[in-house]
C-alpha cells in the first residue's frame, strides 16, 4: 500500500492520525459555519425573546453554551473509525427510536403535535437526533450486502424506514418525515437501486405529497398559501421577503433590522431574513456559498471513500444537511411553501444543535483519510 | 476536485484499491450516482444564490403593505334544515373573553373590573386563576354582543376578544337525536352534526328529510302517552313510504342538545334508530304477507289452530284461542301466534329468512347517521327460531327497520331505503312482494282497526290500518308479564297508503279509563290516532267522507257474542315456555 508513505505527517499519535486523515477544509467550514450561527444568534434572538417577556440574552445565552458542548462533541466523534461510527450510530438509532416513540406517550403536547421530551430541566426533540443515527444505521443495513450477498438488505432498510415513518407521522412531524424520507431515499438511490425502481419512488414521494396535503389540514393550508398568497395568513413570508428588499447589497448594518421584530419565528427558522436585513447581500451569498461548500466538499470527499459503507453513510449525511439547508433557505426566499425546518448551526434549537453535531462529527469520521479504511473487518 | 485523483500526492491510493466482482461495482455504480447528487445540490444552491439576489437588489422597493387578514375567515360550520329550510341548528359567531397573565398589569384590579361586567364571574377566584405561570387561559366563552362592548370599554392590557363560534340549535330538544349534537370546538359528537361532521365543516348545509311540524305533532302526541301510561321511554318515527323519506324521529326522554352534558345517558340515546327491540305481534304482517306471498294461495287459506302447538320441549300457545282452524284473514287480525308460526312452517327456514332479508330487517339500516343498531339475529337459525320470529320474538330490530319492512307492504310492494335526507332524485326500489300481495295487507290492516285489536287507532275523518304489537320484554330469567313493549304501526290513508307511522311505548302502566290494560291497543293505537289527526291536514291528507275500504265486505265475519272489542294479549318468546314447565334456559 502506498498510502503510509504519502501520509503527510508521520506521526502515530491519535490526535496526528486525526490531523493528518481529518478533511481540513471541511473542518474550517464548520468552525466558520459555527461562527455565523453565534453572530445571527445575537442580531436575531434578543429581540424575539424580551417579545416573549424573558430576559433578552435568554436564547443567546443558551445558544452560545451549548457552543462549545456541540462543537466538542462534533470533533470527539471525528475521532472515531468508519466502525465506530457505525456502532455509535446504530446504538443511538435504537436509543432514539425508542425516545421517539416515547414521546407518543410521554411527550409535551406543544401546537398539536407531541415531540418534546421534558428531562429534568431541559427538553429534548428525539427526532432531530434519530435523523443522523437513521443515516448510518441505513448505511449500514445497504452495505451488509457486500460482505454477505445474501443479507436481504433492501429489505431491512425498509423495514428502519418504516419503523421510523411510523413515530414521525404519529407525533405528526411531517418535515422530519420529509427529510428522513429524502435520506433514505438518496441512500436507496446511491445503494443502486434500478432505474425503474428509482421513477416509481419518485413517484410514490409525489403521491406522499399529496396525501399529506389531502390528510394534514395544515400543510393543506401552507401550500394553499404558497400558491396563493392572496389567500389568508402570509404574514411571515411577506415581512422576510421584505426584509431581503430592505437589505440590499450591504444590509442596514448590524441591530438595525426590524423585521426580527415582528417575525415569531426570526431566531429560528427566519434567521436567514435577518441576516438579509442587517448584514445584505454578500454576507447571505457567503452563507450560501458556506452551506454550498460543506454539502459539496462533503459529497465530494464521500465519492472518494473506498468503504462502501463509510460512502453511502456519509451521503446520507450530507444529503441532510443539504435538504435541511436548502429547504430552509428555500422558505426564506419564497421558493417553497412555509415549512418549519431549522438553518443547520445558525437557527437557534439546542436539540437541534447537538443532533447537527453529532451528525457532521460522524460526517468527519467518516471522510477521514485512513491508510487502514480499505476494508472494515 | 473532479480532476483524476491518481495524480495527487494525497490522494491518489483511493482508487487504486482492487476490489473484486460485485462490491466493485456497487461502488462504481454508487460513485455515478453519487456524482448526480452533487449536481443537484450544486444547482440547487446555485438556484438560492439566484434568488437571493433577485430579492435584495431586484425587488420592488416599497414595502409590501401588511395584509389585515391574519387569520383566514372561518367558513364556520354549516346549518342543517328541515325539508322546509327550517333551521335545526347554526352557528352564531360570538367573542370569547381571555387573558394572558404575563402582559397583564393589575390582575385583581383587572378580576374585579371584570366580575362587575360579568356577574358570574368571582373576581378572587379569578385572581387566583390568572396569578399562576400561565402564558394563556379562557376567562369566559361566548360573550353576548353588550358584553363585548364592556369589556372593550374596560381597556384591560392582557385581556383580549377571541372570535369564536358557538352551536345553536333553534328546536331545542325537539329534533335531538336526529341532529345530535357538537363538543365546545363544534365537533361533531352525534346525529347528524356527527355523521356529516366533514360536509358540515366544509360549509355544506345538510338538508334533512324532516318535516319540523310533523316532528313537532309526534313528539307531542308521545310525550303526551308517556305521561299518560307513566312509561319508561318512548320512540315514534313517521315515514314516506314512496321515498322512505323520514319525516318525524323521536326517541323519548330527550335532551337540550345546547347543554348534552347535562343530560342523562338514557336520554341522549336514539331508540329509534339505535335500539334494538323483540317487537312482537307487529312482525305478523311480514308472516303474513310471506304466507301470501309464498305458501298460501288465499285469505281463505286455512291453518290449525285448535290446539297449541308443540315443538320439541316449546309449546305455543295463543292468549284467547279460538281452538279451530283459522283463515289468514283471522290469523292476522286475532293475532294468533299458533297460525302465524304455522304459516312460517309452511313455508320454510330458509325462505323465511330470505323474505326478511329482503325488507332488511336482517342487517343494520344505512341510515345517515352512525346511531344504527345492529338486529339481533339468531345464530343458528334453527326451525324454532322461524317459529317464534313468525309472531315477533328471537329477532330484535329497531323501530327504522320495522316502519322500512311496513312501507314496502304498504307501498305495492317496494323496498325503499329508509333515508334522513331530503330526496331530490327519483326514488330506487326492489320489488319484494307482488303488488296483490300489498293489496291485501292494506285490507288486512284496515281490518285490525276496523275490527280488531286496533280500533283506538281510528282517527275521525282519516282511514288508518295497522297493527298492534305488545311485546313482554325479555329480562333476568325470561320473559316478564309486567314489563310490555307496546306499540303500533299504523299506514295512512289505508287506501291508498302515503305514509306510516309507528308508536312505541316501553313499560307504559295500565289506568283505570284503559280497563288496566297497558297493550298496544290501548296505548300506542290512540297515539297514533291523535298523531294521524294531526299531520294529515300538514301533508295534505284530505279527510274522507266515505271510506272505500269499507266497502268491502267484511274479511271477517262477526262472532256470535264477540261483540265489543276483543283484547291482545302480550305475545312473548318461547323462554317463558320452558321456564313454565320447569325447564331451565340454560338446557337449550
């Protein structure tokens, strides 16, 4: 093998395999991405929260805490081996599966929907952790297929995808069973599922469309609302798309928004208007371009993993990330009908903090450079 | 990045990896896609950055004015009508009263401002309600209009109007079951306002095939019997036996839809519709209009009736037995249970099953509403199940099932669905028994009020036929002689028949003016007398002068020293049989 020769760095320690194997690039990207995230938190979150009565750093200061946890925990993972990864996502896929179906039962009800579970003091979405740990566990299931032909892979990857559509829809989450269902569906796609099968999957997904519009009288209503904006309540839509025109090339300068203080949602899933507002245009393509940079570079680095399985599981991930990213960017700039879905790492949402955490910190893990990767057992 | 990585320093070992046979594959196949996936992404990101500068250097550079309708209008929960566009229930829109603690400044000031305005409110209950970590709670639904205003006039911070929509049902107890009723958020939670709960929420009115001012006259007319007869209960349905149109359901007691939680559970439940009940001799017409139908080739047709009848360890028996052969006429209008089992006999188990099949009393009615009881129907349905269900006991039906079996008798011979909804449309139908056949029951139930057990059905003016039915009603240990199901049905004009029209009595007592009887006869036939006297100028039911039926001779020929009036005795199942001759039930 040539590969120990062209290591960079020589050195045997962890931390050296870590540095010389990790995705430098990638590595950056999240640490500027993080940045972002704390800044917009700041110019976004006071002003929603002294609307809600609480203490104006409230959500900043939560946020910016679980900074450091959620970045630690992201390079703590990068740690691990493509078998690590897929023990750790497995296990917590179990973990998370059982939390999700828990909070059927013991879940806060908050807007119709049951997703919250209250722990001791703070409260946890299960769902946001269970999408990365369904991204490896999938993965994982498509890939047995190489070491063992006659593992009935496909089927065993429906039956995680149903087991989890099952909890999504029973909450009722439809996003997350969106994004879940885009996953898969792009793992399924990588996995080589046939042509044929690849159209009639598209299509039963327009046909979950409608019957999400046809079953949930709310997304019924948000669609009707996108394609009619005559028809009923377009009231954040309309102040962030004014908040873009409002901002122009170089923004208002930073706090001199307004639009944050109308918007209910202006710290979480409108955050991107914000920034439009206050900081204009070349800081939003720079975001763009940074979200751009990681689903690609991500992409790109999981192409070149020789592991079968460390490639479709880092896909997955990636595919994510980009959904969740573009899906959110898409609502703020008025391409798709409202959904709430959460700016990776800039909205604020601790559960979906640590959970974004947990799923680029395996992305890492998964897109490092090991001379040893060629094969797993 | 897509340039040949064997050329990199770094990067080059990747590739150069020999994988053999198939997994070589799946991962060239799953790099292909995986390129495709990165195209998509890149376009799709490229498609934001495009938009992103539309919309911050491109737009229109006016501010788009904020659009006042923050919530869209609620189309609010449709009406539903009678057959005249009578109102049975609608919505009113009102304001409901709510605080939000946190925004509030002075809570008791606040509290006591507002018990002045609203006098059913305590203002320290109110305090202590709004002091705790609530971010919202209802002070008050419902708000009258002058209310509003007061409370506007207040200027309370943290107190607000909600629009809201309250449930009104104009008829009250009147159309109860029938309409049903909603929860506080105008849900649907019985009758109609159940069953068309989607309909009704999309804004589509329901018109009902209810007719208000018959429904009026026979809840009248029966809550006057109930007080009469002191009954437990009470269930009256009037139909159009053309159409199957429902035009009156009642099921007594009922209720004050407005506040259905203050009800009893006995009273929000819809005999008509949703009980079942062994309903006795009143199932003699179906016997006999089978027999007709099937075996029998004349009125005349002659059955024995000299002795009761024995089946295994069963014996049938009649109350006033006449101890010889009987025609089908005299069958019918004594009510003799030992013919009407031997003219089931006659024809057999498996056509009588077929023929009551056939009028649906089999299976549950598809009325429009999701109150429908399910018949009772014996399983297995053995020889001595044909012969107790000839004279009404060991098949329970609800009352909707009995009236729908009368009309197609009455009609000439149609099976029509029995329906809660105005019919537009021409009405479909099955012929079950041949038009002859529905002739001579017309005949046959004239004669019950002309010369039999139903001649308190007589209403002045009108002709009405029938036939009574009093049921001992199964309970703990067999059947009990004191608890009677008392009923009639009567159809009207007898003639030509429009219309039936069923009474039923649960429990009524004797009274002194009814010589002590408590028989359908004597108390569900003049309800439905005083009924008929009441709707037929409503329908449009000339009273006649002369009475055509009349005219024919006579189907049977008077008893020498019969004279007056001959009594129904109480049908009852075959139970009380073995219980009277010391058999147990549970040796069947």
């Amino acid at each position: 093998m040539t590969a120990l020769a062209t290591a960079p760095i020589a050195d045997t320690s962890i931390l050296g395999r870590w540095w010389s194997s990790i995705d430098r690039w990638l590595l950056a990207a999240l640490l500027i991405l993080l940045a972002v995230g704390a800044v917009l938190t700041l110019a976004a979150s006071p002003a929603v929260a002294s609307r809600l009565g609480l203490d104006s750093f409230h959500f900043v200061k939560r946020q910016l805490g679980l900074m450091p946890i959620a970045l630690g925990l992201a390079l703590t993972i990068s740690l691990l081996s493509p078998r690590g990864v897929r023990r750790l996502g497995t296990l917590l896929f179990v973990v998370f599966l059982g939390l999700t179906f828990a909070t059927l039962w013991m879940g806060v009800e908050i807007k119709g929907a049951r997703r919250w579970l209250h722990l001791g003091g703070f409260s946890l979405q299960p769902s946001e952790f269970l999408k990365p740990c369904f991204a490896v566990a999938a993965a994982w299931m498509f890939a047995a297929r190489q070491d063992n032909p006659t593992f009935p892979a496909n089927l065993m990857a429906i039956a995680l995808y149903v087991a989890v559509m099952a909890a999504l829809l029973a909450q009722p989450d439809v996003g997350m069973a969106a994004v879940v269902t885009a996953i898969w569906a792009g793992q399924f796609f990588l996995a080589g599922l046939s042509l044929w099968w690849v159209a009639s999957i598209l299509l039963l997904g327009l046909g979950g469309a409608v019957a999400a519009y046809l079953v949930f009288p709310h997304v019924a209503s948000r669609i009707d609302r996108f394609l009619d904006p005559g028809k009923g309540d377009s009231f954040q839509i309309d102040r962030a798309i004014e908040a873009f025109g409002q901002g122009g090339l170089l923004g208002r300068g930073p706090g001199e928004g307004v639009v944050k203080q109308v918007l209910p949602d202006a710290h979480t899933d409108f955050i991107f208007a914000v920034a439009a507002e206050e900081f204009g245009l070349l800081v939003c393509l720079g975001i763009v371009v940074l979200f751009a940079f990681i689903v690609l570079r991500g992409l790109v680095r999981a192409l070149g993993q020789v592991d079968y399985f460390a490639m479709l599981a880092a896909a997955g991930l990636m595919v994510q990330f980009g959904v969740q990213a573009v899906i959110n960017l898409g609502v703020n700039l008025h391409l798709l009908p409202t959904k709430g879905m959460t700016l990776p790492f800039v909205s604020y949402g601790g559960s979906s903090l640590l959970a974004l955490a947990l799923g680029i910190g395996m992305t890492l893990a998964l897109t490092r450079r090991l001379p040893d990767a060629g094969r797993l057992r | 990045m897509t340039a040949p990585r064997t050329a990199g320093p770094t990067g080059g070992y990747a590739f150069k990896l020999v994988r053999e046979g198939a997994g070589r594959r799946a991962i060239d196949v799953g790099r292909i896609r995986l390129g495709v996936t990165i195209g998509l992404f890149g376009i799709a990101f490229a498609v934001l950055a495009g938009r992103l500068v539309e919309l911050t250097l491109f737009a229109e550079a006016e501010p788009r004015p904020t659009r006042v309708v923050a919530a869209k209008p609620e189309p609010g929960r449709a009406a539903i009508q009678d057959r005249n566009g009578l109102l049975l229930a609608t919505n009113l829109t009102t304001a409901s009263l709510y605080a939000r603690p946190k925004a509030m400044l002075d809570v008791p000031g606040a509290a006591e401002k507002l018990a002045r305005v609203l006098p059913e409110i305590d203002a320290a209950s109110l305090t202590e309600r709004l002091s705790g970590e609530k971010q919202f709670a209802w002070i008050k639904r419902h708000l009258t209009p002058r209310q509003q205003q007061e409370v506007n006039a207040l200027g309370l911070p943290g107190i607000g109007l909600a629009p809201d929509h309250s449930r009104i049902y104009p008829q009250g107890a009147l159309t109860a079951h029938v309409v049903g009723y909603v929860d506080p958020d105008s849900r649907g939670l019985a009758g109609i306002e159940r069953s068309f709960d989607g309909a009704l929420r999309r804004g589509e009115a329901a018109e009902l095939s209810i007719d208000l001012r018959v429904q009026h006259a026979l809840r009248d007319e029966l809550l006057r019997s109930v007080e009469r007869h002191q009954a437990l209960a009470a269930a009256g349905l009037v139909m159009d036996i053309a159409s199957g149109e429902i035009l009156g359901m009642v099921s007594l007691p009922d209720f004050e839809p407005q506040r259905p939680g203050a009800a009893e559970r006995e009273a929000l439940f819809n005999r008509a519709a949703l009980g079942v009940y062994e309903m006795g001799s009143t199932l003699k017409a179906f016997t006999t209009a089978m027999a007709l139908e099937l075996g029998a080739t004349s009125l005349d047709h002659k059955f024995d009736a000299r002795a009761p009848l024995q089946y295994a360890r069963f014996s049938i028996r009649d109350d006033h037995p006449k101890n010889r052969w009987l025609s089908v006429s005299e069958v019918f209008v004594y009510s003799s249970n030992i013919g009407s089992a031997r003219m089931a006999m006659d024809v057999g188990i498996a056509r009588h099953r077929q023929f009551l099949g056939s009028l649906g009393l089999l299976e549950a009615v598809r009325l429009e509403l999701l109150e429908n009881g399910q018949p009772l129907v014996p399983r297995p349905w053995r020889e001595i199940n044909t012969l107790t269900i000839a004279f009404g006991h060991g098949l329970a039906i609800t009352p909707v099932q009995l009236v729908a079996g009368y009309a197609a008798l009455a009609n000439g011979g149609i099976a029509v669905t029995p329906t809660l909804l105005k019919r537009t449309g021409p009405v479909e139908g099955r012929r079950v028994v041949s038009a002859e056949t529905s002739v001579q029951m017309r005949r046959l139930m004239r004669a019950v009020v002309e010369q039999g057990t139903g001649k308190q059905a007589e209403a002045e003016g009108y002709l009405v036929g029938g036939k009574t039915g009093t049921a001992e009603k199964a309970g703990r240990g067999g059947y009990q002689r004191k608890a009677l199901l008392s009923s009639f049905v009567g159809v009207f004009p007898a003639d030509a028949p429009r219309f039936v029209i069923l009474a039923v009595l649960d429990e009524p007592k004797g009274r002194k003016d009814t010589n002590g009887y408590a028989t359908g006869g004597w108390t569900a036939a003049p309800a439905v007398a005083r009924i008929v006297n009441r709707i037929a100028p409503v329908l449009g039911v000339m009273p006649t002068g002369r009475m055509p039926l009349d005219m024919l001779p006579p189907l049977i020929a008077p008893e020498a020293g019969a004279g007056g009036m001959f009594e129904e005795e109480p049908t009852r199942g075959p139970v009380h049989e073995i219980a009277a001759h010391g058999d147990q039930l549970a040796t069947r």
